[in-house]
C-alpha cells in the first residue's frame, strides 16, 4: 500500500524514487510495480532509460466495483 500511496502523491515515479520512499529493494518494489501492473491499477511509460510508474486513470473494476474505491490508505 505504501507503493501506491507514494504513487498517488507524486503522480508518477522511478523505481528508484519510489524504492527510497518504501525502503524496500529494487528487486521488491519491482516485483510489486509488475503484480499491481498487470491487476491493472498502474500504467508505465518509458522516457530513455527511466520507466515511470503512475496509476492508472481508468478505473479497473470486478465485478462491476471500481477496486481503486476499495483501497483504503492509513
């Protein structure tokens, strides 16, 4: 959840700003970025050799419920 809370203040973010934000490795943020990624909750977009992670503007649903509404940040 700190990953998409990082996310949702900054907007979009490195692996490496986001990996001094949690204080996890990169290996760790990158592994989370992919899963939540392919749920469908964030979108990357490479510029040279950065990948920006930001989440993503249309909201993926189950079920007909929008997940986003469902995460709940402290």
């Amino acid at each position: 959840m700190k990953i998409f809370e990082y996310l949702r203040n900054t907007g979009k973010s490195t692996v490496g700003e986001i990996v001094e934000f949690v204080n996890l490795t990169q290996p760790t943020i990158s592994y989370h970025l992919k899963e939540m990624k392919m749920a469908g909750l964030l979108e990357s977009d490479k510029s040279g050799k950065e990948v920006f992670y930001s989440i993503r503007r249309k909201c993926p649903s189950r079920n007909g419920d929008c997940v986003l509404n469902k995460v709940k940040l402290s």
